[in-house]
C-alpha cells in the first residue's frame, strides 16, 4: 500500500512538472549552427573568394566556348561542353551561375555596403561597389537586360523587375565614382586588410589598387560602347585620363585572385580539370593564332601536342568543336593551373598524348580578371579611336605585361615585339592586331574575349562544323530558373542572336 | 501510448501482419519484410540488400518534407532517419529501421491516414508503422527458442550480352574506348590500352581478340545472408520476461559491402502490487557495416562497368600496380576491382531504445500509466579515399586522398502520461476513453572532419596522415507537448464512435503560431448485427466503416529565422571552395530566407469502408475508398536569384490524395488436414499537385538538370523531366538530314513514376506437417529512367545492338540496318518528307542505339517497370509435436525459403528494376549505377525448448 501512495504523489510531481514553463521548454528554435548576423569582415571574404572563384567557373566555360579559347571534348557520352560548344546552351544551363552572382556574391556584396553605411565603414563599402560594378557589367555583357534597380532587395522583392543595359552601364559609372569617393575616405571604423582574398593586406597598400580598379573598369566599360557610340567612348575615356584618375601601372595591380595548393581551395579552373577530365581543351582558334606567331607564352599556356621537349621547341595542337572527340591535343598548363611537381617524370602516350593525371599541378595560378596587359590593350584601342595616348606604345606594353605575367624571360619578350611589336595598317587591322594580343592575353578571362569579339569581330572565328545555328552566339539566354519564376522578367530569347546594347548592327 | 483497440469497433482500416508473415523469408531490413503485404502502401526498395526502402502510406502527404511513416515500437516512437543516398558521393546509406530485429516482433500494425493517426501527434502525419514486440506471457512455461537462418544471395539479373563485337566505335578496335562498337572479335592481334603496354606481354604490345561473356557478372560474388537467434522466455509468478539475442552477418553481392547486426532485447514485467504493474522493454543493437562507392561518380564500382567491353579481360589482368596504382583500360574512371579495394567506407551504430512505464490501477475502471520511452544512438562512419582514385569517393580529394570521420549521437525522450478507462455504461453501451499527455525532446549531434592530401598510403588515420582539414559540427533540437483525448463508444456490436481530439505545442514556430488543434471522429455500423435477417450461413459480416480526421505537422528545425552560414560558392560541375579559406573564415547569407510567420501544415483525410466475411469466413474482404488533402504545405518555395535569395520558406499549396484499397483473404480450403488461403493486397492511389506557391508551377525534388524529378502544379507527385525527342504535330519523329531524331532544347515530362496500382497475394497452403507460403508481389505501371539500361545499349554491350549484322559484306565497313520511322525536320533537305523510300536514311547500330539516336534524349531513357515477381516463398516443415515427444524439443521447424525467385519485367530488360539513385528520397523514378536488387535462397531452422 506504501508504495500505491509514492506512487500516486509520483504522479502527481510528474504531471505538474511537464506542464510548467511551457513556453522556455519550447524557446529553442534559434540555430546553433549558424548566426543571424554576420561580421563585415567575413562577408567581405565570402564575396572577394566567390567572386575569384566565379571567375574561372561556369561563366568563364561560357564565354571562352564561345570565344573559342577552349573547345569541349569528352570520351564515352557526349559533355556538356561539346555541347556548349555547339551553341546549345540552355536556359537551364545557367541557372547556378545566375544564382551565384545574384544570390551568392551580389547579395553579400550588397550587405556589405549596407552593413558599411550603419557601421561607418566607407573603405568596405566602396570595395564591395567596385566589386558590385564589376559584376553587374558582366551581367549586363551575357544577357543584355537584368534586375538592377530592383535586384537585391531580399523578401522585400522577389519578382524584380529588368533594366535596360544602357541604363545598368550608367548607373555603374556612378557606382565606381561614389566607390572611389568611400575609398579615399579619411576615416572608416573598419578597412579591408588581410581578409579580402583580392588585394590582400594592409588597406594603405590596397587602397590605390581599388582605386586604380575601379577607373581602369570605368575604361574597360567605356570601351564596351565603342560600336554603339564611338565618340562617347573616345571623349569619355579621354577626359577619365585628363582627370588624373590613377590606372593599373605594373601586372601587381592585376584584379585577380590566387589561389592555394589545398584540394577545394585550388583554383576553379583547375578544379574542373580534376574534376571533369578530358573534357575542356585549349582551342585551335587560340593555339593557331599563336603558332602563327611563334608565341613564347605557349609553353607556359599549354602542354605540346605531340608530346616532345623541350617545350619552347615543340609544336601545339588546339581542338575544335565538331571533330571527333579525343585528347589528341594540347592541354592547358600551368599558367591556369599552377606549378607542377613532376615535371620531368611525364612520358607521353605512343600517339604523343599526354594523360590528364600525367602532370601534377599546384592549382595556386591566379583567376584574372581584368590584367594590366588589358589595360594597355584598352587604351591601345582607344588611341586607335582617337583617344590620348600613343597606340602602339601600349599595345606593346600589353604584350610586354602579358608576358612577363606568364614567366617569359625579357629576351625572348624583345624578340616577340621586334618581330611582332609595329602597329600598323589600316583602323581595321590596327583593331584585329590589338584584339588578337588581347585574346592570348586575356587566356582564362571571363567573358571579355567573347565581348570583344561582339563588339570588333576580332579575331575571326567561324562556327564548330556540327553547331547548333550558324552564327556565333551574341547574348545568353536568360536563365530558366528567372523565366519560371520571376513574371516580371522579359519573355524569353527567340534565340541567342539577340544583341546586349552596346553589340549595336 | 495508446492501448490496442479490438479491431471489430474500428472505423478506421488498420493492417496487421503477424511474425509469421514477417519472416516467411528473412531480409536484413524489416522495412523491406513488409512489401507486399499491406494494402495501401507501397514499399520501394534502392537495390542491394541493405540499402534504404521507402514506405509510402496512401501517397504523398507534403511536397518536400519527409513522407516516411513515424515509427512506434511498444507504444513508443523510434528513429527511422537515413536511407537517403547521395548523388554523386559516398555509399548508399541504410534508413534506421534496419537496427531492429524481425525476429522480436510479435507483430505490426500498419495506421492509416489522420483518423487513426491523429493521437500520435505531428509525426505521424504521413502514418505509422506501430511495431508490438514480443513478450513473455503471463503463465507461460519457461521456453527457449533457437533459430538458424542461412541464405545466398546473388545478382538478380545480369545482362544478356553481345559477345560478337569489340572495344572500339565505327567498327575499328580502341584500346581506350568504353564502348563495344569495334571490329568483330575474330582472334586478331590488337594493342592492349597504355597502362597494360610494356608491362605484361613480350615482346609485344598487342593481345589476341577474344570475348569475355562473364567479365561483368565475375565483378560480383555470391554473397549470404546468415542470422543466428535465441531467444528464452516465459513467466513466474506475476512476472513475465523474454530474453533475446540476434546476430545476423549479411555479405552483399559485391565484395566490401557486409553488414554484421548484434541485438539483445529485454521484455520484463513485474506486478510489484495487484494494482501497480512495472515492465521494461530494452533493444540494444550493434550494426556495422562497409560498403562500397554508389551514384554517378567515377568511384562507384558500377558506374561503367555494366557495359565493360565485352572484349575486356576485366577479371584476367591485374587492376593495380606494384605500388598500388590503378590499371586500367578508360583513364577517366576508376577501375571496379581497385575502388572496391581502395576507396572504403564502413559504419557503425549502437543504439538502444525502449521504455519503462508504471502502471496504477486507479479503480476497476480507470488506470494510469506513466511510460517512458528513450531512443538513444550513436553513430560513427569512416571513409578512406586512396591515393589516384579517379571519383570524387567520400571526400572529392581529386586524387589527392582522403579520409573522413564522422560521429553522430541522436537522442530522443518520449514521455507520456495517459489515463484509460472503460466502463460498461449499460448492458448495451461501452466507453472507453483516454486521457494523455506527451512530451518529446530530440537531440542530434554531429560531428564531421573530412581530411584531404595522403601521405602514407593505406594508412588511415586522418590526423597523423592528412594535410587539410574541414570539420563541420551541428546540433540541433526539437521539442514538442502535446495534449490529447479519445474516447469511444460502442453499442453492442452494431455501432460503435470513436472521437480524438488533440493539442500540439511544437517548438519549431513561433509563439503565437505554435499551438495547434487537429481532431477525428469515426464510426461503424455493423450492418449483419443491426439486422440479423441479413445474417445468412453466406454473409456472416457486413460492416460500414466512415471516418474523417485531420493531423497537423510543424515546419523543419531552425526555419523561422535567417541565417549566415559558412560561404561554399561552387559551380554546378564540383568545383567549389571550402572555408576556412587560407585561414579566413567567410560568411555568406543563406539562400534560404527564413519566415517567422510560418503556420502548421494540415492533412485531412475522408475514409470510407466497407468490410465483408462470407461463406463461413472462408471470403473476407476489406474495401476502403479514401481522400486525403494536405494544405497550406510548409516549402521553401523557389524565388527570382536576383532578390538576393534564391528561397523562402511558405506556407503553401496543397496536395490531394485518392486511393483506394482492397485486402480480399481467400480460404478455398479448410480441412481438419490442412488449408489454403490466399490474401489479395491492392493498393491504388495517386497524388496529385494541386497548388503550389503563388507564380510557381514546378518544384525540382532531386536528380539533375536533366533529367530531374518534379512537383508540378495539376500533375501527380513525382513526375521525370529531361529532355524529349522533337516531334511534328501528329506526333511523329523529326529526324535531321542523317535520319537521327532531334532533342528537344528544353527539358519536359517524360515520365510518371508513380505506378497506376500495385498487387500483393499473399499464399498459404498448410497440409499436414507442410506449409507452402508465397509471395507474389504485382506492380502495374511507373516509370524509371535507367541510366544503366541506356548505358548498355549506347555502348552496344547487350545482345540487341547486335541482332543484325553491324558491319557490310567486307567485314570492314560499318553497315546501317535501323531506320527510324519519323519525318525530316524543318531546314533538312528533304524536310517533312517521311523517312522512307527514295529519301530512306538508315543508320548503323552505333548510331541508332547511341547517343545520336534513341539516346539523343533522355526520353530514350525511360523505361516502363511493370513487374510481376515471386517477392517471397518458403516451404516449411514442421516436425509433428508426437515425433517429438521423447526429445527434449518442445517444437522443431525446417524450411527453405527464397526472396526474388521470379521477376517478369516486360518492358524492363537486363536489369532488376527495383533501384533508385536517391534511395528513399522523395524524388523516385531515377536509376544511376545502383547496387543491383538481389535474389535469395536459404534454409530456416527453429527449434523450440
């Protein structure tokens, strides 16, 4: 009986117990495992590598596809890149990059600035808008017309509605003016030091380099409209210079990223390598313009084809779309892949191929972004238009800058430019000469090598043998995932002959 | 929780299946014991013999959440989490439900929809699998029980192959290609591809041509299910207990997949007074296993080698080299032989469940019950990525190596506190009536370090010989109370009303919106009680049965806020960085917008049923006809990127369900000698998308860009999309000027998944000392897109893509002797001419079974997986108790059993269809390199003291 009495207290003990303090036994529903506010700093780092990362991903297959500095190969079922290649790209092809520029990099760079206007932090604020204006510019160059005004307001919006390029380009010039004015700013509670992975260190040091980003991106963008509005383009660029805006004066004022020699940290372009074998070689309408010229980068830009040493007197193969795959060909080396350790160990196939695992590479090489060999080639451009400056000066400095970016030794630089250096002919061949340098040099760029040729023709590529449609691509379509589910977004392209607004008839 | 009701005053279909049934012939995963015996769910299996199976109980409850029925062992819920399996890395996992042992169930009811599952709270929402084990009984003698099991286990199907032809395209022999399309195999002398040249055969290079018809199947073995179990139980006094242990040892088909399960169980109760009754029930479980790389990535030993060349000495040269490197013929992707040895996975988990609870009996008609139930497992696993594995394996080391440990601890606390009582109001009316409480708190915990870059090889020790590392550690935790009643009436035998009301306070929303009410009520009418001029020596039962209940379900953990989490940006191809980055840390914002409004979901389901006994129950029947409707569906519904967030979480759309079902038990023949009974199990229903978010017509579930599994708005659950071969308006085939079909540039449906109805019969014939059980499990409809059936027939490895001579009279040139029937595409020369006559394009084998052709577009990939199969069989002998008389054996049973013994696929070939990629995810439909489904035979043992 002594026990039915403990056991009815019991009961009595438990029921109440359970049924207090409902409401803090419930309270638990804020993650662990993530926070709900981020420190600047951190975010910062996010959008420097994502954006570093993003230069060497999706987007870079693309427009180098297009462009035809890479071809698309595969064994066994046919790749995405063949694909690619052959101008089938879908709309639902794009969406990761679609969402990673808007919602992965844009976003953070978006909180960032946010973040820098309550804090007092004008010198993140006005990295994250050179980085905001270098991504919406290529945003702008893939698919003509995008979410700008409206983008980037979270829950507040999600059917954003589209802006016109023309409009975007604007906005982006005041972008980087108001990033230079944050950049120079006398105080900031907080600056960009070792944490962003783009001009890392100490923000006396990197600040000059944002800035001379940010007008040398103002450059490369007035120059976008030298098809649509030619003397715009040569008064604008002409009265940046006379303005005393500084620009990228040695190849350590390159915006790019390094990478480092740790599996997942390498960088993106040598990610795919490893992770999509031979699937992505150097394109012959590249390997052949630099044959033709007996460029000295190439064997830092590729492995021969056939396989012989030493590399500075062996030949190299590039692949074409609409071939029979095979590896037969160049591959890509350590100039977007990093050193190798094992150099002298590799022994070829009997047919001269080299095999993918064949050579170990670091994967530290740099995404570049925008060179200051571009830049020389920008305003070498330019002063063909009519723009300060003297033409074929910069269009060597160009070269020069490549090269030495690449590890060529000065005398074999001197040789290059003796042979190949004069500027000369024709507006016309004055422009084919500068673009095709500019090509070579902008091997593993995102986008600008397709840009340019939207906008000069340059260098003449004829499409793959078993392309989808004739002509060469002059826009993306717009990504599926936006068509599905955004009904404030144009309907979609007929087809991928729609032109962006600077790619004027 | 809920005491077991007498099934005659049900208003709600409720299946049982008895330990018999379940163990007719053993598996390894109870899950899987339960195929075709229910009506109105449907279990699907991911192939291989311990890998996760999905149940589905009347269809699709929410969109993306988990559609798994909850677990409830002895009144208590149990974790069935796992079974997921991931695309493009790591093995197939198993789901939980695999630690218990079949042999101590007694049996298991199946609960369908909210009425019957409306007591057991927010988890239950999509049913529940409620498992009695067995226990002594009260004033049963002292027994022991012994029983030995042993099966083999083997492939269930291996393709017919081609042997004619070999490794090479367009007729001509390549050493490095993956296909079978080369020269017919006639003894020639041709080169052995780069890894073998120089190294194994002198002075030359090349190897004499010769078919290898076994090189696929001898990548299997005969693998073996074995289970050992003892178990004692019995009574004394006022006490009863049952003592068990198990060990099973089940060796899959392919080396390096085992699994070894230990269990003990305890079941003990005690009458500490005539009121106060004590019982404890303990499950302990050890389950270990390894397992091999699975889906669509280079490590997985079967992602290219169904369709091995079939010129390839796969199993006759060496697959590594002195140093432990890899050979092999295709530099891409790992050879079988050398992933199975090298690239290793094996787990662990320890678990223990069970409960403890008190019992008071208050007065003659009420008595409380205290139970508390704990579910408590940890779990450890360990990967190892060799040095130069091609795949990305456990870690994507890109080559580099790689080893990754992980522990979990899962811990959950039920508690429940219930008052019954039954209480005879009248001759005629009963009440009986409960009164509850429950609170439950989950834990899970989580820890992971993935290490990269191996020094040592075979050395594996992440610490020591690892150069990088990515920890990654979560917790998280949910709480719920709930507050609930029943109580049912019942007058005689003729009617009886059953009403459930219950309260959820869940910890996942928010205050304000945490707190739901959800109800059912059902009743039945016996119609030959109520009318007994209806009783007839034919008809001994008519019963109507109706109900409508309604059971709510919160949101997923931690879905009320925004977060940052730890920035990862990646491209859709596996390039991506991880943080810390160069020992930065990095935080991005989640793609995923939280909602602090989030409101519970709801499912309501309508039953009606009718049940029938004829002909001195020799006909039975059970008829139910349900609706079932789920709304204001919690997903995170997919938004414009260019918001900055790519999802937010809604409450959103609905989804409907109609199904039908019908349990038919025949008993032909009943003899004092022995009978024969047949049960029939049918299952039909279909869910369909009636709503999803404002602006949204189509959710991706899982797969690839093409082909993926959807929701879409006005179509069922579930539905393939990829891309579809082009055709004109009249349905015909466009063909380009070669005479090849066209791929459509966007992807669209191209099949349904869902099968249009699924039958089990379930057979007993008992005669005399024997007993014959099979199993015949019928499936109608559903499609699959078989990777693996398309891998075959592209790279002409099976007999088909030889039916015809490939090659011209010269034995040289490759011939054309397909066409496909269709018209010149708009732009071809002869365009909208039919493909026939003067204009005839015919093609070669190679073209039309490759990728040009039937495979241009994964519409060619779809396949029809109707089957008809003996699931199970057995024949037992059972040793007649006289014989036994003087032995010391109390009851001796021999039988021999098989599992998969006969499989009629019509549209299927080659392969076992039950796979799936994603194992038991939501997204069904998409096979990618799967183990392969198994067949077994064995022989059973019981021996009873």
């Amino acid at each position: 009986m002594k026990i039915n009495k403990f056991f009815k207290y019991t009961l009595f003990v438990v029921g109440v117990s359970l049924l207090a303090s409902c409401k803090d036994f419930l309270d638990i529903n804020q993650s662990p495992n993530a926070v709900v506010d981020a420190p600047i700093e951190q975010l910062l780092t996010s959008a420097t590598t994502s954006v570093g990362f993003f230069g060497g991903s999706d987007l870079h297959r693309y427009s180098a596809l297009l462009a035809q500095q890479f071809s698309g190969q595969g064994q066994g079922a046919t790749t995405q890149n063949q694909e690619y290649e052959r101008y089938n790209i879908q709309g639902s092809d794009l969406n990761n990059v679609w969402n990673l520029m808007y919602a992965t990099i844009l976003s953070d760079l978006e909180l960032t600035i946010q973040k820098a206007n309550t804090e007092g932090s004008p010198h993140y604020a006005g990295v994250a808008k050179v980085l905001k204006a270098y991504m919406f510019h290529l945003i702008v160059d893939a698919w003509g017309r995008a979410p700008f005004t409206e983008a980037l307001q979270f829950t507040e919006n999600v059917k954003p509605n589209f802006d016109n390029g023309a409009d975007i380009y604007r906005a982006l010039h005041n972008m980087l003016d108001e990033a230079i004015v944050n950049l120079n700013a006398t105080t900031s509670v907080k600056s960009p030091g070792a944490n962003s992975t783009i001009y890392p260190g100490a923000y006396a040091a990197s600040k000059p380099r944002w800035i001379k980003l940010a007008n040398t991106l103002k450059l490369r963008l007035y120059l976008h409209e030298s098809k649509s509005n030619r003397n715009t383009t040569i008064q604008n660029i002409t009265s940046l210079i006379a303005s005393g805006a500084t620009f990228m004066d040695a190849n350590t004022d390159n915006f790019q990223m390094a990478f480092i020699n740790e599996a997942r940290k390498q960088n993106s372009i040598h990610q795919f390598e490893l992770d999509r074998v031979n699937q992505f070689f150097p394109n012959a309408t590249l390997v052949d313009l630099m044959n033709s010229k007996f460029d000295p980068r190439r064997p830092r830009f590729f492995t021969p084809f056939p396989f012989t040493r030493p590399f500075d007197a062996a030949s190299f193969t590039g692949a074409k779309g609409g071939d029979a795959p095979s590896v037969k060909y160049s591959r890509m080396h350590t100039y977007l892949r990093g050193d190798t350790t094992n150099a002298v160990a590799v022994v070829p196939q009997a047919d001269g191929s080299i095999k993918n695992t064949d050579y170990t590479y670091n994967g530290t090489a740099p995404i570049r972004m925008l060179t200051f060999a571009e830049y020389n080639f920008i305003r070498a451009e330019a002063a063909v238009y009519g723009a300060t400056g003297d033409a074929e000066a910069f269009y060597q400095a160009g070269i020069r800058a490549s090269m030495s970016a690449a590890g060529v030794p000065t005398a074999q630089i001197d040789a290059y430019i003796a042979a190949n250096g004069s500027l000369t002919g024709t507006e016309a061949e004055k422009v084919r000469k500068i673009i095709e340098e500019k090509f070579v040099a902008n091997y593993g760029v995102v986008m600008e090598p397709w840009t340019d040729w939207r906008r000069t023709g340059f260098p003449a590529i004829s499409a793959p043998t078993n392309a989808l449609f004739a002509t060469t691509p002059r826009s993306l379509y717009y990504p599926q995932v936006e068509i599905d589910l955004n009904n404030n977004a144009p309907s979609q392209k007929a087809d991928l002959s729609e032109r962006v607004f600077w790619d004027v008839q | 929780m809920v005491s077991k009701k007498t099934k005659s005053n049900l208003g709600y279909a409720v299946s049982e299946i008895s330990s018999k049934d379940l163990t007719t012939a053993r598996v390894t995963n109870v899950t899987n014991a339960l195929n075709a015996k229910v009506p109105g769910i449907r279990i699907s299996g991911s192939g291989g013999s311990f890998t996760g199976s999905s149940i589905i109980i009347r269809g699709y409850t929410t969109f993306t959440g988990s559609n798994q029925p909850l677990f409830v062992v002895d009144g208590v819920p149990i974790d069935n989490s796992g079974g997921d399996t991931p695309l493009q890395s790591g093995p197939a996992l198993s789901n939980r439900a695999i630690d218990l042992n079949q042999e101590d169930i007694e049996s298991i009811s199946v609960l369908k929809g909210a009425a019957a599952t409306a007591l057991y709270g927010s988890r239950a929402a999509s049913g529940v699998i409620l498992i009695t084990t067995k226990k002594g009984k009260s004033g049963q003698k002292n027994s022991i029980t012994y029983n030995a099991n042993y099966a083999f286990q083997e492939v269930n199907r291996i393709p017919d192959y081609q042997n004619e032809y070999a490794q090479g395209s367009l007729g001509a022999f390549n050493p490095a290609a993956i296909s079978s399309w080369g020269p017919r195999i006639n003894g020639q002398q041709v080169p052995l591809p780069s890894d073998y040249r120089n190294k194994l055969v002198s002075p030359n290079d090349s190897v004499s041509l010769a078919a290898y018809p076994d090189n696929v199947k001898d990548i299997f073995r005969r693998g073996s299910n074995m289970q050992h179990n003892l178990s004692f139980q019995g009574s004394k006094d006022a006490s009863t207990y049952r003592l068990s242990l198990g060990y099973l040892n089940d060796r899959g088909v392919l080396d390096n997949n085992n699994l070894q399960r230990y269990n003990v169980g305890l079941n003990a109760s005690t009458e500490i007074t005539s009121k106060l009754t004590a019982a404890i029930s303990v499950n302990y479980s050890y389950n270990k296993s390894e397992r091999t790389q699975q889906g669509n990535q280079l490590s997985n030993p079967l992602f290219r080698s169904w369709f091995t060349p079939r010129s390839w000495n796969l199993s006759g040269l060496p697959f590594e080299n002195a140093t432990g490197g890899q050979l092999h013929y295709d530099a891409a992707v790992d050879n079988p032989y050398w992933t199975i040895k090298n690239n290793l996975y094996n787990d662990l988990t320890t678990r223990v469940f069970g409960n403890f609870s008190l019992r008071y009996q208050l007065t003659n008609w009420l008595s409380a019950e205290y139970r508390l139930g704990v579910d408590n497992y940890a779990f450890k696993y360990s990967g190892y990525d060799q040095l130069g594995a091609r795949g990305g394996a456990n870690t994507a080391a890109n080559g580099q190596g790689g080893i990754v440990e992980g522990i979990g601890l899962q811990r959950t606390l039920n508690s429940y506190f219930t008052l019954n009582g039954t209480k005879q109001l009248t001759d005629d009316l009963a009440l009986n009536f409960v009164l509850g409480q429950e609170t439950v708190d989950d834990v899970n915990n989580f820890s992971q370090v993935i290490g990269r870059g191996i020094t040592v090889r075979n050395f594996r020790n992440l610490n020591a010989n690892t150069t990088t590392f990515v920890p990654s550690f979560s917790t998280s935790q949910g709480r719920i109370i709930g507050v609930f009643g029943n109580v049912t009436t019942s007058f005689r035998n003729v009617a009886s009303l059953d009403l459930s009301v219950r309260n959820d306070w869940n910890s996942t929303l928010l205050s304000g919106n945490n707190s739901y009410l959800y109800y059912s009520a059902a009743g039945t009418f016996n119609l030959t009680e109520a009318l007994p001029v209806l009783k007839s020596r034919f008809l001994s039962l008519a019963k109507l049965r109706a109900n409508y209940g309604r059971v709510g379900r919160a949101s997923l953990r931690y879905a009320t806020d925004s977060y940052y989490v730890t920035a990862n940006p990646a491209d859709g191809f596996g390039p991506n960085i991880q943080f810390p980055y160069n020992g930065l840390p990095g935080f991005t914002l989640s793609n995923t917008a939280g909602n602090p409004n989030l409101k519970p979901e709801f499912t309501a389901t309508t039953e009606v049923g009718l049940d029938l006994s004829a002909l001195n129950d020799r006909i039975s029947l059970e008829f139910t006809l349900y609706q079932q409707k789920s709304t204001q569906i919690i997903l995170s519904v997919p938004n414009s990127p260019t918001a900055g967030i790519s999802e937010v979480v809604l409450n959103a759309g609905s989804l409907k369900t109609n199904g039908i079902e019908v349990g038919l038990t025949l008993t032909p023949i009943k003899t004092s000698k022995g009978f024969w009974s047949s049960t029939f199990n049918f299952t039909q229903f279909q869910s369909t998308v009636e709503e999803l978010a404002p602006g949204v017509d189509n959710i991706f579930l899982g797969g690839f860009v093409t082909p993926n599994i959807r929701l879409v708005e006005g179509d069922a659950y579930g539905q393939a999309y990829g891309s579809a071969y082009q055709r004109d308006a009249q349905g015909r085939l466009l063909l380009n000027a070669n005479g090849l079909p066209l791929p459509t540039a966007n992807v669209q449906k191209i099949g349904n998944p869902n099968p249009d109805w699924t039958l089990g019969v379930n057979n007993n014939i008992t005669y005399q000392a024997f007993s014959l059980n099979f199993l015949l499990d019928i499936r109608k409809g559903g499609d699959q897109y078989s990777r693996n059936l398309a891998d075959l027939r592209r790279n002409g490895a099976v007999a088909e893509t030889a039916e015809f001579n490939r090659l011209n009279e010269d034995g040289i040139t490759v011939g054309t002797p397909y066409r496909f029937d269709g018209v010149f595409a708009p732009g071809t020369p002869n365009a909208g001419q039919v493909n026939e006559g003067a204009v005839e394009k015919r093609v070669s084998a190679q073209d039309y079974w490759g990728n040009s052709g039937r495979h241009v577009a994964a519409e060619g990939f779809i396949y029809d997986i109707s089957w008809f199969r003996v699931r199970e069989a057995s024949l037992t002998f059972s040793v007649p108790k006289r014989m036994l008389t003087k032995s010391f054996l109390g009851g001796l049973d021999i039988s021999i059993f098989g599992r998969n013994l006969y499989l009629y696929a019509p549209n299927y070939p080659h392969l076992d269809p039950e796979q799936n990629a994603l194992g038991i995810n939501n997204a069904q439909g998409l096979e990618f390199n799967a183990l392969p489904q198994t067949r077994s035979f064995g022989v059973n043992l019981r021996a009873t003291l």
